[in-house]
C-alpha cells in the first residue's frame, strides 16, 4: 500500500474484490492492481466501452505507466521485506 499511495499521492485502503486470478493457484501468492481512476475519453471510446474484462477493454497509456512504477516499486519493498526475514532467521 505504501507504493501506491506514495505514487498516487491519495490515502486509500486495500480491498478486496470478487474476481478470479491465478493467485488461487499459486502458494503465498497475492493478486493487487493499480487502484486508478479511469478516463475512458483518453484513448477516445464512447460511454460504455472500455471496462475491464470486456472485448474492448483499454486503459490510458499514462494509467499503464504509473502502473508499472507501482508495480516496481512494491515488488523492491517486497524483496526488501523477505531479505530481512532471511537476515532474521539466522541470526
């Protein structure tokens, strides 16, 4: 969370949603996205189109980068967090 509320400059909380991911499948696994504000008028769809999951599903290409930059940075904070256990369990 810390990634992505100093990215978006917004004070939020997690939630979780309904949908499938392959994070079911996996062991220890967790499934998190962006959390942004979508502006369907950016890449020039009428009301109604664009939403996620459907055939003509679109995202902002400026939505997408600040997407990855979240996405880095929560897996470096991640890896950070797991050196420390490692570091832990050996001391």
């Amino acid at each position: 969370m810390d990634a992505w509320k100093e990215s978006s400059g917004r004070a939020g909380e997690p939630f979780v949603m309904g949908g499938g991911t392959y994070a079911r499948k996996i062991p220890n696994a967790v499934a998190f996205g962006p959390g942004q504000q979508r502006d369907f008028r950016i890449p020039g769809l009428p009301d109604g189109h664009g939403n996620g999951h459907c055939a003509d599903e679109a995202e902002a290409a400026e939505n997408l980068k600040n997407a990855v930059k979240i996405y880095v940075e929560a897996l470096i904070r991640v890896d950070q967090w797991i050196g420390k256990q490692k570091e832990n369990k050996f001391l």
